[in-house]
C-alpha cells in the first residue's frame, strides 16, 4: 500500500496564473461545497456576541449575572471569550478541509506528513463524532435549555435577550451541515478505495 497521496486535480485560475488552492477535488458536490461555507458562518455571530460581552459592551446581563461578569469583563474574561469564539470558528474552519484538497493530502508545509493522503477515516471519524456532539448540544438547547436559561430573570430580555438568541442560533445548523459534509466526503474518499 502506497503512503504517498493521489493526484488530486486542481484548477488554474486564469485571471492571476497560479493553482487555486479553493478548488474542490473531482466529485465534490456542489451543495456540500456550499454547505461547508455556510458552517463556517453559523459561529461567526455568537463569537460577535461573545466579543462584544468581552470588551464590555452591555449585552443585557443584570443582577447577579452581570455582577458575576465584572471582576473579568475586560480583562481575563476578555482573554477566554476571544479564544472560545476563535477556537469555534476555527473548528467550523476545518469543515472546508472536507471539500478542499488539504482534506485529502496534507499539506506539504507539515512536517514527516506533508504531501501524504489523508487517511479518510482520519477525518470521516472526527467530523462524525463533532457532528454529533454539536447536533446533541444544540438540539438540547433548542427544546428547552435556552428557554430555561433565558428565562432567568438576570439574563436579557427584550431586544437585547432577542439579539443573542438570533446570534446563537445559526448553530444549530452547524452540527447538520457537519453531518452532510461528512456524508459527502465518506462517500468521495471511501468510494475511490474501492
């Protein structure tokens, strides 16, 4: 068995002369080329959300809640929720590595690895598993937990209660997307074994 990775055909982009790297390899499907895009934008509102509560804009916190948040609100609780909202869209980053060439070889900038196939189940088993635990986490929170927790009388309500609903809730898409673009690259990558 060969380590050394498949040539995986990539397209030239005329207008600037050089490989285009954004291309997805053969047989990727043109709705989970789209849906691994979409993945990428359902965190980008809770982390907004997250920031401006980082860097102290009032997002509708009162009572003991908003008192919970001050000693750290700027300052390390800053620190956590930049890295919380990075390391979310960088997980939902990696999703486009499902439908771009870096999904099937790694590339040749890592060391030991670099230019070698990616394993498919290297990545089928992950994304699974995160699809699965984000699609269990949000689904939790849409049939109950949020209602529950917004209706804390220290949480906010109104339109500030209303704005951080609408930033969170693009991710429950994000587990289901997940999930389809999984589908699609077991299928390309396992289908090529064959």
């Amino acid at each position: 068995m060969s380590t050394t990775a498949p040539a995986v055909p990539a397209a030239r982009n005329s207008r600037i002369g050089r490989t285009s790297r954004a291309v997805p390899p053969a047989g990727t499907p043109r709705w989970a080329e789209l849906a691994a895009r979409a993945t990428v934008w359902t965190t980008v509102p809770s982390g907004l959300w997250r920031i401006a509560l980082g860097v102290g804009v009032p997002v509708g916190f009162s009572g003991e809640l908003a008192a919970a948040f001050d000693p750290y609100v700027p300052g390390w609780g800053t620190v956590y929720v930049v890295a919380l909202s990075g390391l979310a869209e960088l997980l939902a980053f990696l999703t486009l590595g499902l439908v771009r060439p870096w999904g099937e070889v790694f590339p040749r900038w890592i060391p030991l690895i670099g230019g070698r196939a990616v394993p498919p189940l290297a990545a089928i088993v992950p994304a699974a598993l995160g699809s699965a635990a984000l699609t269990a986490l949000w689904l939790s929170a849409l049939f109950g937990g949020w209602a529950s927790a917004m209706s804390d009388p220290d949480a906010p309500h109104g339109l500030a209660g209303a704005i951080m609903t609408l930033c969170y809730l693009p991710l429950v898409a994000w587990g289901p997307l997940l999930a389809a673009v999984t589908v699609a690259y077991a299928r390309r990558t396992l289908g090529r074994r064959r």
